[in-house]
C-alpha cells in the first residue's frame, strides 16, 4: 500500500521535474498573488501583521488550485488511470501517492515564497518561525489531500478546470481560518495557545478518514 | 403503498399546515417581549429551526449518500441528492432570515461575529459546488458514486467549519452572540420546539414530493425504453 | 495461477441515453482464446471494459471466474491485463520506466531488457515515450499487458498502428498463450481467428450476433 503509494509520487514528481514548467507557473503565480493582493490594500506596508498573514495564506491556497489543475493530468492523457485502476494494489494508494506528490510540490513552492513574503513585509522582526512552518505543513497536507480527492470527482467532468476550482474552495474555508489564526498567534497574539495547530491537524485526520473510506468509490466508473 | 405515501406526504403535509401558522401565533401572541431585542426577537423562532432543518436535511443527504456507496441503486443517489437539495433551500433560508436579524439587531445586514451565519456561509458556498459537480458529470455510475463522495464530505465540513470559524472568532469577536441559550423562558422553549417541529414536517413535505416527482421521471424514463425495445 | 472462466449473463451497459451493450451472455471457457468481431460502436470496447472491471454493468453481471468483475480483489486483478485504445502510459517517461513502475504496482519482478527486446524496443529503451510513434506505442503497450504474467489477456484492437512485424509478433503472442492463458481480443481482422484457430463472437449494435 505505502510502496505503492511511493512509486505513483515519485513518478508523479519525476513528470513534473522533467517538465518544470508547472512548477515554474505556480512560483510566477504565487509571486504575482502575494504582489496583487499587496496593492489591492493600497500598497499599504503599514496594514500590520494581520494584512500581511491573509496575504500569503490566500496566496497558498489560490496557487495550491492552480498546481491542481494538473493532477491527474498525465494519467487522464495517457489512459493511465485504467491501468492503475486494475492494479493490484488499494485504490486509495492512488490517491494518497498523487496527494504526496501535490504536497511534494507545495512544500517546494513554500519554499520559495515564505522567504520572499518575509523579506518584503517584514524588516528583521518576524513572527514565529517555527509556528509558521508548522502551520504551512499542517495546511499543506490538508490542501494536498482535499485537492486530490476533489481532483478525482471532477475527473470526466466536462468543465473540469471551471468545476475544481468551485468544489475545492469551499472545503478548504477551515485550513485558511486555522492558517491565518496560527500565524496571528505566531505574531505574538493570543490565539489560546496550539488551539490552530491543533485544528489543522485535527481537519487533516477527518479528512484522511473521510478520502480512505470512500478511496475504493473514487476513481473508475 | 397508500399507508407509505400518508406516511411521508399527507402526514408531514397537515403537520406543517398546522405547526408554522401556530408557530406564528404562539410566537406574537403568547410569548413576551425579549426584555433586550424586543420584536425583533421574534425571528428567532424561525431562523434557528430552519437552520437545524436545514442541518438534519444535509445528514439525511449524506446518509442516503454512504448507502448508495454501499448498495449501489439509484434510488439512494435519488433521496441522497434530494435531500441535499432541501437542505439548500432551508440553508438559503437561513442566510435570508439571518441578515434580517442581523439588521434589526445590529443595523448592520451580515455580522460576522454570527457563527452560524459565517458557518452556513461556507455550507452554502459548498453546496452550490455540490450542485455543479452534479450536473458537470453526465448521469451513470460515475456520477452518482462523485455525488456521494462529495455529500459525503459534508459530514467533515460542517463541524470543521464550526471548529474553524469558533478558533477564528475568539480572536476576532470577542464578545460572541448567543441565541436563546439555557434561560429561556418556558414559552419561549415550546414556541421554539412547535417551530422546529413544522419546519421539519415541511422538509419531509418537500423531501417527499421531490422524490415522487423524480420516481415518476425514471419511470417515464424506463417505459419509454421499452417501448423502444431496449427494456434495460 | 489458473487462467479464469468468464462469464456474461444479460449483461447490459448504458452511457446516459445510449445502451452500448445489450444483455450479452457470452461465456468463454478457462484458458479459451476468442475473437471479438463487429463495426465500430458495437460494443466491444464496452465489454472488455466490463469484462476488466473497469465499467460497472448498468444490469446482468460480468464474472471473471466466480467474482464480479467490477469488485475484483487484489488477487483476481494481478491476473489480468488490459491494453484499451490509450497505451497506458505515462508520456514523460522512458519504455523503461514505464514498464518498471508497471512491474513495481504488480510487486513482480521480469528483465524488463528482454521485455522490450522481444517487442522490437531493445534499442529505444531509454528514450522518452513522447516521440514514440503509433506503432511502437502499440509495441510497448503489448510488452507491458503481457509483463507480470497475466492469466486473462483483454486486448482491445491492438493491431492499429502496427506494421507486418507487429502483426505477427502479436499473432505468435496470442498463439502462444492458448490454453493458458483466457484471451479476449476486439479486432476489425477478419481472418485472425482462423489463423489462431479459435472462436470468433460478433457483436453488432450493443447486441451479440
């Protein structure tokens, strides 16, 4: 089940790092977001730590829907999906190797945007760093596998990339309200302690109950 | 079959005739002015038992969703999106009722410091998506099994969205409106429950007769394919 | 493994309006090779798919041996093979890779060198598939059906793209396996069956002829 899972991220990542544009696209992405959304409250610096927390949270999950986009992508082309269909392997390894995929690229993304987000509205005094990382990853596999499962149930739609964004966002309300609220408490506020962290991971275990009881339905007819 | 059919339509059909009207005459008749509120108070009656209607329509939804994933015959799929699509009309409900409330208490149309109208914000939000994946799927298997695995969802989304706006408001609100709570008066507990009673015969009304009308579509459905001679 | 018995009893599936197959009964004894003959849009994609578990019948049953085919187990599905009109295969990677992540999901092992030798690929094994032309998709997609061994073959028209070469490669593969292997090929070849010596099925317009 964990090989299987392994094998299908690591081809899934191997795809995306021979063809890097994807990749490229939601970095472009996620910089213009946190740009736009600066200006769009009046270029305001001065709108504080809150301002600047909603910033970079909307751009992770905006740019987190973009990356979807792609999932199931080369399986749908190729007619893959029949073949991992009859595998003998569990459905949900499926699911759960491309959701590790789509936090592999996450992560990656954050990589590159934490820094910059930090440099650009924060001079020297930061908020918790640790608080902040714990947060993004809690968030990440939240965002990784809610997106995966809605990925699959908009397979064969025939307005999927309309649809996706749609059915993604909603579901993905309660990770923002926890990320944004950790990273005020990652700012000094009181946020009544690990409550936030708590909440992410807490939504990350519904959630992965919720995909691996209905994995075997997900995919195929 | 007749004994059935009183049971979920007729029934449900003069208990909701009776139970709302009353609901409103209990409510400015007999129950007193809320000593804050005032009239405007009187929503509450309404609002709130549509809002758990509106609840017990989406579980009723999701329910009728794991059944169909494990039995597999139209028929849960049927009730699964018929229920889901009374829960949103009582959930369009709430975000009417809601504002105008909030209006009347607040002067302002949307407060959202009001944890259940920011919660049936992002129910409503979800909901509608239900609806578009639906009708973006052409009908079969595959459709019905995307329904139901995302009806299903529901079941996490609601008491996360509860958790998440409650970590989010204490920060943001902290004063937190609460309607009725423990001390309300006898009168206003009973009007309360009398409400909540019609609004749910009236969703079982609306279930109901959703459902027959959709019953008599397949089978409309069906007979002409055997009359084309494919009777499958 | 032993090669399964498969079994249609009306059998019928229906895409929105359309009824792509008609209650088919059909069964084809262990180890039995047939030849699924009929225009296109008669259904015979549909019933390899049912057939595979890859489609749920809308009514009737599909069974590979004693199971439905759509709620296979693991163990029945190691068994089968199913090349459909795509090649199911992943377009950014090498002949090589492609049959190693296949051979991986099937927790077997084969040289897979050997593999593409015998399908004519031994020279492009290490190239991306991308540049891959029909016929050497066809010619790869083949070699990973046939990899892990399986004991029930569905092929779905594999000889499209294919030049004399292929063809008879895929005559000797099938002829191979009969007798021990279940095979069902859709083809538009009128004389396959008779050069395999085997049974042919017509279907014409959802319906077995």
């Amino acid at each position: 089940m964990i090989g299987a899972a392994l094998a299908i991220a690591r081809v899934k990542l191997v795809l995306e790092i021979r063809r890097r544009e994807v990749i490229f696209a939601m970095l472009l992405f996620i910089a213009a977001t946190i740009v736009i959304v600066h200006f769009a409250l009046s270029g305001d610096t001065g709108a504080g730590n809150r301002a600047a927390a909603g910033m970079l949270w909307a751009a992770i999950v905006f740019t987190a829907v973009l990356g979807l986009l792609r999932t199931f992508a080369a399986e749908h082309e190729g007619g893959v999906l029949d073949a991992l269909l009859l595998a003998p392997i569990d459905r949900a390894a499926i699911w759960l190797g491309t959701a590790l995929a789509q936090f592999g690229f996450l992560v990656v993304i954050e990589l590159v945007a934490v820094p910059v987000w930090w440099a650009l509205f924060f001079q020297g005094d930061g908020p918790s760093v640790g608080t902040v990382v714990l947060a993004l990853l809690l968030a990440d596999i939240g965002i990784a596998l809610v997106g995966t499962l809605s990925a699959a149930l908009a397979l064969g739609a025939r307005t999927r990339d309309v649809l996706l964004p749609v059915l993604v966002l909603p579901l993905l309300i309660p990770v923002i309200l926890g990320g944004v609220t950790a990273t005020y408490g990652a700012f000094g506020e009181d946020v009544g302690g690990l409550r936030p962290l708590g909440f992410l991971a807490l939504y990350d275990l519904v959630f992965i109950a919720l995909a691996w009881g209905t994995s075997e339905h997900l995919l195929g007819d | 079959m007749p004994a059935n059919r009183h049971l979920t339509t007729t029934v449900p059909l003069v208990l909701s005739f009776l139970l709302i009207p009353l609901t409103i005459a209990m409510a400015f008749l007999w129950t007193g002015e809320d000593a804050d509120q005032g009239l405007s108070q009187k929503i509450f009656y309404f609002h709130v038992p549509i809002a758990l209607t509106s609840y017990v329509a989406f579980g009723f939804g999701a329910v009728c969703a794991a059944m169909y994933l494990w039995k597999r015959t139209e028929a849960w799929d049927m009730r699964s999106y018929v229920g889901i699509h009374s829960g949103t009309i009582f959930g369009t409900l709430v975000l009417i009722t809601g504002p105008i409330w909030a209006k009347a208490s607040w002067g302002v149309w949307w407060n959202w410091g009001d944890r259940q109208l920011n919660v049936f914000l992002i129910l409503f939000l979800y909901y509608c998506a239900y609806f578009m994946l639906r009708f973006s799927l052409d009908d079969g298997e595959r459709r019905r099994a995307a329904s139901a695995i995302f009806a299903l969802l529901g079941i996490g989304l609601i008491p996360m969205s509860f958790l998440a706006v409650r970590i989010a408001q204490t920060l943001i609100h902290p004063t937190v409106f609460t309607a009725g709570g423990a001390s309300m008066p006898n009168s206003f507990l009973l009007t309360f429950v009398v409400g909540l009673a019609g609004m749910l015969s009236l969703m079982v009304l609306l279930i109901s007769v959703e459902l027959r009308g959709k019953r008599t579509a397949a089978r409309v459905l069906q007979l002409q394919r055997v009359q084309r001679g494919e009777d499958a | 493994m032993q090669p399964p018995e498969i079994t249609l009893v009306e059998c019928s599936k229906r895409f929105g309006d359309r009824l792509a197959l008609r209650k088919a009964t059909l069964s084809i004894a262990a180890g039995e090779t047939v030849v699924l003959l009929g225009p296109n849009g008669a259904g015979k994609s549909t019933l390899l798919r049912l057939v595979a578990g890859l489609l749920r019948p809308t009514a009737g049953s599909a069974r590979i041996g004693d199971v439905e085919a759509i709620a296979a187990p693991k163990a029945v599905r190691a068994g089968i093979a199913y090349a459909g009109h795509a090649p199911q295969l992943y377009r950014g990677l090498t002949a090589r890779e492609n049959l190693d992540l296949h051979l991986r999901l099937h927790t077997t092992t084969a040289d897979t060198g050997a593999l593409l030798e015998r399908v004519g690929l031994g020279d492009r094994a290490d190239e991306r598939i991308d540049g891959f032309s029909r016929g050497m998709l066809q010619r790869l997609a083949l070699a990973r059906a046939t990899a892990h061994a399986p004991v029930l073959l569905l092929l779905d028209e594999p000889a499209s793209g294919l030049d004399a070469d292929g063809r008879a490669l895929l005559d000797d593969t099938l002829r191979a396996a009969i007798g021990t292997r279940t095979q069902v090929v859709a083809s538009h070849d009128h004389e396959l069956a008779a050069r395999l010596g085997v049974r042919e099925v017509r279907l014409d317009n959802g319906g077995i002829a």
